[in-house]
C-alpha cells in the first residue's frame, strides 16, 4: 500500500498530464525533491496509469491492452525479417510499444541472437556464426558502419588510407575499418570489441 505522501505526489503528477498529451519531467511544477519525484513516477508507470515513451517524458495509459515484452519482440522480429536494412534504429519500433518495453523487447532479440547491438540505440541483424557459434551481423562491420552513419543523417566519404591507396600513394592494403565522415560522431561503431575507426573527413 502506499504511503500518503506517495499518493499525493502521484496525484499531483497526474493531474498535471492532460489525457492525449506528452509532458517532459522538468515540466511537471510540484514542490518535492528529484528523487520523489522519480519514485512516483516510476510508480505510475508500474500501476500502467503512466506510460515512458523517452528520457524522461511521460503520458497518460490508454485503455488499450498492454502487451507482453515477448509480444512485442515478436513484432520486432516480424519488422527485421520483412526489412531489407542490416542497420536498425531504436526509433524503429518506437511504435510497437513504450519506451521501456521496446527496450525490454530489444533485449530478449539480443539474448536471442536475432539482433547484435552495435552502438548506442544501434542494431544490426545477426545469425550464429559457424566460426565462433556466437551470434554476429550478417555483413561486415565496414558495411555496417556505413549504413548505421547514414541512417543518422551522417555523410561518409572515402578516408585518406583508401584515397593514397586507390590512387598509387600508398601500396599498404586498407585495413577496411576505417570510415571517414564528414561530420562530428562521438559514438563508437562495432561489437564484440571489434570497431570501426572513425575519421573526420
């Protein structure tokens, strides 16, 4: 049973969510420390009166049934085999669910070996290798690179080792890690310990 206390704040909380409307943490105006604040909501969101749908913002429950974490890695798997993309963003299924049971959702297809993360919010498509018997993409980790820069909007371009190679300068063979991008990633790119190096182009 809850306290009062408890009670009340997530009284207060609630009514500062309009029905049908998203509301950011830092908006919600109650007089009570970070913490309790966190407790209560993370309470709501338990009793299903709330739903997180990203850091830190919240809306009202519809009435609509919740689904299982296992039902809504199903429609995840059912996504990736009918996509024609190794690369898959979080946002990708962001309508399948909330925030925290996508995630859960995303784990059990990692756990699974359908899935590889390779960087934050960042998943390839893996199978199990017959090298290692432990799941891995099915494309190589240039190609994966490439394609997950691209879909976060960023522009990649040939790097300096492949340019002094392609054009005689070099006799060294690129390693085929290197990418060359012409904007700011501060993310790292890879898995099982393998990355990318990430060059400004």
């Amino acid at each position: 049973m809850l306290a009062s206390g408890m009670t009340n704040l997530t009284d207060q909380i609630l009514a500062r969510i309009p029905e049908g409307e998203t509301i950011d943490r830092a908006e919600l105006e109650i007089n009570a420390n970070y913490d309790s604040i966190g407790r209560a909501l993370q309470q709501l969101v338990e009793d299903r009166k709330l739903v997180r749908v990203g850091r830190g913002r919240y809306r009202r429950a519809g009435n609509r049934k919740v689904e299982s974490a296992a039902t809504i890695a199903d429609l995840v798997a059912r996504r990736i085999d009918r996509s024609k993309r190794n690369v898959f963003l979080r946002g990708d299924f962001a309508k399948l669910g909330s925030y925290d049971a996508v995630g859960r959702a995303l784990r059990q297809m990692t756990n699974r070996g359908r899935l590889v993360q390779i960087g934050y919010g960042l998943y390839a498509k893996a199978e199990q290798s017959p090298f290692t018997g432990r799941p891995a993409p099915l494309v190589g980790i240039k190609r994966l690179a490439t394609e997950a820069l691209d879909r976060l909007g960023k522009s990649v371009t040939t790097s300096e080792f492949e340019s002094a190679y392609n054009s005689g300068r070099s006799t060294q063979v690129p390693t085929g890690r290197t990418v060359a991008v012409k904007d700011r990633v501060r993310r790292r790119i890879g898995y099982d310990g393998n990355y990318v190096v990430l060059e400004r182009a």
